[in-house]
C-alpha cells in the first residue's frame, strides 16, 4: 500500500512522523533548558581543521518541528491540488529540498556553513517562484533572488570580517573594534529575507508561485528565516546602540505599510502575502523592543495559522476556477463549509482574537510594548497598524466568503477531498491550541513580569473592534466599478515600493544597454573594428586604382624613355 502512494503523500508522512518523534527530544531540551554543540572533524591537515558543527537546543528543535509540521501538511494539500501537474516528482524534491534547506540553517551554528541553508533557500525559492514558466513568474523570480541576492552578499562580508575573531560560531561572539560593520551587514541579511522597508516588494511579487509554496514559504520557512537569523544573533548584535531603535522605526514602518497596503488589494493570495508582511514587521518590532522570546513565540503561532490560511486560499481559487481577484468572489460559505470555517479560524488568530494561538503571542507583544520606555509615536503606530490587520482581516472575508455571488457557482469537490481536508483540519486544531500549549510550556517568558491598569490591558481588544467597525461601516459592496486614483495607486503599490524596486533598475539597465551599443558596438567598434578595416582597405585600393588610372599616359612615357634611354645607352658603348 505504501508503494501504492503518490510521492507528496509519501513525502508528508516522513515529514510528519519526524515531527511526532521529535516533539519529546523538543520538549525534554526546552524544560532541562539544555543545549548541545556537536563538532565532527572532518578532515584533519597539520594545523588545519575541517569541522562541521550542529546545535541542539530549544530554538533549533522547537523551530524544526514547526517547520515539518507546517511541511507535511502542505505536502498533503499538495497530493490533491498538484496532482494534474506532470511534473509532480520534480515539484516534491524541489519542495523538499526547500525544507531541507530551513533545516540546515536552523541547526547549523557556524556562520560558513550556515551559507548551505541560507543560499538553498534563496535558490529553490527562484526555481519554485519560476515554476509556471511565463514572463510574470520570471520577472517575479528575478526580483526575488536579486533581493535576496544583497542579504547573501552581506553574510559573505560578515563572515570575511569575522575572520579576525578567529571563529564564527553564532552564539560565541564577542564586541570587537568593527561590531558597527557586521551589525549593519547581518542586520542588512535579515532586513532583505524577511522584506523589510525598503525591500518589501518582492513578498506579494513571489505569489506567482503554486499556492502550496506560498503556504510555504510565507509561514515558516524563506520570511523566517530574517528573523531567525537575528534572534541566533541577538546577544552580539544589542551590543550597538543604534540597532534597536533602528529596528524598530523600519518594522513598525513596515507594518503600517503592509496594513494600509492589504486594504487596497484585490488579489486574494497578495492580501495573505502582505497580512505575512505586517506580521513580519510584528516579529521585527518585538526584536527592536528587545523581546526575543516573544517574537519567537509570534513567529510559531503565526506560521501554523499563516499556512491555514494559503491553504484555504488554495482551495477557493482552486474552485473557482482559479479565479484570484476578490472582486470575482462571494458566497463561499454556502458552497465550502469546512474551508469558510477553517479560514475563519486562521482570520480570527491572525486578529488576535481571544483563545486563538494569534491572541496569545500578538496580545503580549503589544501589552508588553505599552509597558516598555518607547516613543508614544511608534506605539500610536503600532496600535494604528494592529486596527489595519482586522479591518482588511474582515474585509477579505466580506469580499470572498459571505459576499454576494459574483461569479459562476461551482460544486466544492474539494469539500470532499480527504487530502485538503486533513491537511485544513490538522493546521486548524494548531491554529487553536498551539498558543495556549507553547505559553504553557515552552515559552521562557512570565506575563505576570508587569501591571497594566484596564485601559491600556483593553487597549488592544478596543482597537481590533474598532477596526472591524470601521470597515464594515466604509465596506462598499461595488468597490468593483471604483476607478484607480492617485492616491489608491500610492497606497495600493506599498508607497511606490513596488514600481521603484523593478522599473528604475530596468529602465537603468536598458539606457546603459542603449547608450553601449549605440556608443560601442555601432560606433567605436564600426571605425575600429572590422567594418573600420574593410573601409580603410577599400577606400585605399580605390585610390590606388584612380592614381593608376590617371597616370596611365605617364607610366607609358616612362617605360618608353627608360628604353630609349637603355637602347641609345647600348649603342654608344
């Protein structure tokens, strides 16, 4: 029977059951708070080692079981919604070796090595946002490897740098006279993965990828990996005293952002990529408020509802013929009860609605900021962007789930479907219990550390409601026939971020291919090279010819008096 399985469905039950075995070692690591640095030599030359190094510890172990988690469901998701794809094989080793890639980086603490991870996330990221093969997904694709391309290069001067602490172990470092540079550098690596301001652009543009990879990518593996790389790097990097503020000011930029940004969307996938955008900046704003544990905690919660969400997504614009524009949408709750509910759950947790994983870490954050000696003007921000998150939250679900019907009505297959029902099914019981279960256990963190009086304890249920009222009260059901305007381009385009991170590259490179070949190759080139030779040749052979030609009369006259000069010369003698 095992045999019998289609290779996703193969796929997700190895990731799974490597989950189930490596929650106890999870668990058994977090309580005991224990941590294991194991080195294999592996090749030894006089004085010069080669070692590679793993480490096991909470972080590590906890983040992979997410991961895999988070993997196997979408790999099951997959079964069914790939399955008319007739390169399925090539897509699950693709998808694999993406989870492979998070892996290494997550448990490799050597900064070298840890370059395994980080750059095969970024290439099968190309390879898979490229998987359609038309023009869309190749400029996609370019923009995000290209990207992603300046966070690698900066890791590669870290390391060069680190050169002169003689190590480049991630939890060894030390303040030395240019922790300034390799702040930058590696804040730099992290601000390019997890698409901070100004290198947001790429996020909503890698949507041109199957919807199973978005659920991937956008939850737990390629955004993440940012963040997690300045949690590893923590300790070393708060040594500088601009670090935090900077940090802050550009994700909370960020998260305003993206929220104002989700409201003026009309793609179903993009407002998803851009709700992972705004709680990407969430991640970065607990960072920049020096909240590690915190932020790691939003980062799992987020990534279980995150993928629910996708997958949810996935199957609506699967059954509506694969139809993305809201505007096209409506009465889903009547045709896909278990989808509708299901992406309730996820929009609720990403709310932050009570007793939801989201609640859990996203009210913590955001009390634990107003307790927190910080500008009023950012938590203003803050507050104002978290009033964003639930009114394009609900404005998503007016459009796709109880709006009026737009379209064609179609029969939900998928509501039958054992394969995108496990998988919902699975990532929803997660996407509820996860929250209250990691605070529980796994969180170092004690929410009794301080007192808040009620206003500013109901400050953040306050200003949810108060999103949702604001957009139920300005939803417009004929937002369908509104022009675009100046100002709805402004906003809708994430403040011009995404024309400027394409368009003036594009035309610099094509006024600089322009000017080269006009200049070069049909001018320099055209007088020096080979056309400028034959010119020359030729232009001298006619002259030759026309001297020639000219001097024909002469050239007689001087044979003729060379031989009557010979012959009287002859005779005289």
């Amino acid at each position: 029977m095992f045999l019998k399985m289609k290779s996703s469905s193969i796929s997700s039950v190895f990731l799974l059951t490597y989950t189930i075995c490596l929650l106890p070692f999870t668990c058994y690591f977090v309580m005991n708070e224990t941590s294991l640095l194991i080195e294999w030599t592996i090749i030894s030359l006089s004085s010069c080692t080669m070692t590679f190094t793993l480490i096991l510890d909470a972080i590590s172990l906890s983040f992979s079981n997410v991961v895999c988690l988070i993997s196997g469901c979408v790999m099951l998701f997959s079964s069914s919604y790939m399955s008319h794809d007739p390169f399925l094989k090539r897509f699950i080793w693709l998808v694999m070796l993406f989870v492979l890639s998070m892996n290494l980086l997550v448990f490799i603490p050597s900064l070298p090595a840890l370059l395994l991870g980080w750059d095969g996330l970024g290439i099968v990221s190309f390879i898979l946002i490229v998987y359609y093969q038309n023009v869309k997904s190749l400029a996609a694709g370019m923009l995000t490897i290209l990207a992603n391309r300046i966070g690698d290069v900066m890791i590669l001067i870290s390391i060069g740098i680190l050169v002169l602490q003689g190590h480049w172990y991630v939890t060894l470092m030390w303040d030395f006279h240019l922790t300034f540079v390799v702040t930058v550098a590696i804040m730099m690596a992290g601000l390019t993965k997890s698409a901070q301001i100004p290198f947001s652009a790429w996020l909503p543009a890698a949507m041109a990828a199957p919807t199973p990879v978005s659920a991937l990518v956008h939850s737990s593996t390629l955004v993440t990996a940012g963040i997690f790389l300045i949690i590893r790097f923590f300790p070393f990097l708060s040594t500088c005293d601009f670090f935090k503020p900077l940090l802050l000011f550009i994700s909370v930029l960020t998260l305003l952002m993206a929220g104002i940004a989700a409201n003026y969307e009309n793609d179903l996938k993009k407002v998803i990529a851009l709700s992972t955008l705004s709680q990407l900046g969430v991640m970065m704003m607990s960072l920049g408020l020096g909240m590690v544990s915190l932020s790691l905690f939003h980062l799992y919660t987020h990534a279980l509802f995150k993928a629910l969400l996708f997958l949810c997504a996935g199957a609506i614009i699967h059954n509506s013929l694969n139809n993305q524009d809201l505007r096209y949408m409506g009465m889903v709750f009547h045709q896909a009860p278990l989808t509708t509910t299901c992406m309730n759950i996820a929009n609720l947790s990403l709310c932050g609605a009570p007793f939801l994983s989201g609640f859990y870490s996203k009210d913590l954050i955001l009390e634990t900021s107003l307790a927190s000696p910080t500008n009023s003007l950012m938590i203003f921000l803050i507050f104002l962007a978290t009033g964003m998150t639930a009114a394009y939250s609900l404005r998503l679900s007016l459009c796709s789930l109880w709006g009026t019907l737009k379209a064609t009505s179609f029969y939900s297959w998928a509501e039958k479907d054992p394969y995108i029902n496990w998988s919902t099914t699975i990532l929803s019981l997660a996407a509820i219990f996860s929250g209250a279960l990691l605070q529980a256990i796994f969180l170092d963190f004690n929410p009794n550390s301080f007192i808040l009086p009620y206003t500013h304890k109901f400050l953040t249920m306050f200003v949810l409601l108060l999103g949702l009222a604001l957009a139920a009260s300005f939803w417009d059901p004929d937002f369908a026939q509104k022009k675009m305007n100046k100002t709805k381009f402004f906003f809708s385009t994430m403040w011009f971020l995404a024309p400027l991170s394409s368009q003036p590259l594009t035309k610099f490179s094509m006024l600089l291919g322009t000017n080269l070949m006009k200049s070069v190759d049909q001018g320099w080139l055209e007088i020096l090279g080979g056309q400028g030779t034959l010119h020359l040749v030729s232009t001298m052979s006619k002259q030759n010819s026309k001297i020639q030609i000219k001097s024909f009369n002469f050239f007689i006259f001087l044979s003729l008096f060379f031989l009557v000069f010979i012959l009287f010369t002859n005779f005289c003698m």
